[in-house]
C-alpha cells in the first residue's frame, strides 16, 4: 500500500509544479469526452472538469504565494 501512497505524492508534487498546464488539458480532455459522448453527458463532464479546473486554479495559487 506504501507504494499506492508514494505514486500519489509524487503525483500530486507533479500537478502542483504544472497546475497552470494541467487545466489546459482538463479543457482538451472534456472537449474529447463531449465528442466522444455525443453530447449526452456534457452537463456531468462540465461539472468534474470545473471541479478540477478549480482544484488547479488554487494549487497554483498556493504555489505562487
């Protein structure tokens, strides 16, 4: 489970050092499960990619300061 946890740091050190690049592609990746979807669930894939969009405005946020 140790390695579970270590996988995770490192991940989220990776997405605090990118917070900017990485809502790029949030917006890129919801685009493409907008298309893939054909518009079904664009109202559920709108809310988790705003949800991380904001989780990455604040990590870069706390990073500049």
């Amino acid at each position: 489970m140790s390695g579970t946890g270590d996988a995770f740091k490192r991940l989220k050190k990776t997405v605090d050092d990118n917070a900017d690049k990485g809502r790029g592609l949030v917006a890129k990746a919801a685009q493409a499960a907008k298309k893939a979807t054909g518009g079904a669930h664009d109202d559920k894939i709108d809310r988790g990619a705003g949800a991380a969009t904001e989780y990455l405005r604040k990590r870069a946020r706390k990073n500049r300061e």
